[in-house]
C-alpha cells in the first residue's frame, strides 16, 4: 500500500482551509497554496498540492453532478414517500460494501461508523422535514377551507371562492 498523502496528514483545519482556497481559487495558482502552506509550517510540493486538487475537483464535480440528478429526479417523481431517502441509505450501503470487499483503503473502515450515524441522522432530519410539511399542507388547507366560508357568507360567489381557494394553496 502506498504511503499515505502528507495533505491527508495534515490538521483538519488546515486541509479545509486549503480546500476552501482550493474552491474559491478556481482550483489554481498552487504555487501560491505551496507558499501558503510552507507559510503554515508544512512542507508540500506543488505537484501534491495539485494532484490533491485535481482528486477534490473531481469529487466535488461528482457531487455536483449527483445533486443536480437527485433534484431532477425529486422534481418528476417527488419525494413525499421518502424514496430519495431510501435511494441515499441503499446508495450508501453498497458503495460502504464495495468498499469492504475491495479493501482499497483500510482507513475508510474507521468511517463506516460515521457514515451510518450520518445516514441516520440525514433520515431524520427527512421524515422530520416530510412532517412539518403535511402539518403545514394542513393547516394551509384549514385555512383557505376558512377564508371561503367568510367569503361565501360575505356573499362571493363559489367560483370566485374556489379561485381564492386556488391561490391560496397554490393550486394552478
């Protein structure tokens, strides 16, 4: 196995700033995130620096990519049934599996741990999200179900009603 990248060894702190710089920079000028290192005490090539960009360019691209495809999909079929989320859990779980049997990098293990707390806690946060959104389907229902009464008592006709109706519930 080849030895370990000196950015992966490199505090948490400085690796984010870096792959903020990285980010922000347009993923260039690495003679000047070479200079900013040694600046911070760290001795990195700019050939490391670079290849470390290239890898994180490619993996913030890939989660662009599968964000835009997530939304796409959300956007034609939904989501009130929680099928994203159990796309992400199934999604997660082969890739941790593949990455088991493949054992290409014994220092993923360590985060498989992590990655089910997260999975857990991005489940939640869902069905959460998927409850706060009826109750306020809900209670926008309740209430434009209330402003047609008054509005009919005030003597609106009932297809002007239903039209307030409409609006309120966003209903094309």
């Amino acid at each position: 196995m080849p030895a370990r990248s000196r950015i992966a060894l490199l505090p948490d702190e400085i690796r984010d700033e870096l792959e903020r710089k990285l980010l922000t920079g347009g993923f260039s000028d690495y003679a000047a995130l070479e200079s900013w290192l040694r600046d911070q005490g760290f001795e990195i090539s700019r050939s490391a620096i670079h290849r470390f960009g290239k890898d994180f360019q490619a993996k913030c691209e890939a989660i662009k990519i599968a964000t835009e495809q997530a939304k796409a999909i959300v956007g034609v079929v939904g989501d009130d049934e929680g099928n994203m989320n159990e796309a992400l859990i199934r999604l997660i779980q082969q890739l941790s599996f593949d990455v088991l049997v493949k054992n290409q990098d014994e220092d993923i293990v360590d985060i498989l741990p992590k990655m089910g707390v997260m999975i857990a806690k991005l489940s939640k946060a869902s069905v959460d999200q998927k409850k706060w959104a009826t109750e306020m389907r809900k209670k926008t229902t309740a209430a434009a179900d209330e402003v047609v009464k008054v509005a009919k008592q005030g003597g609106l006709s009932n297809e002007k009603a239903e039209l307030i109706k409409r609006k309120i519930l966003g209903i094309v």
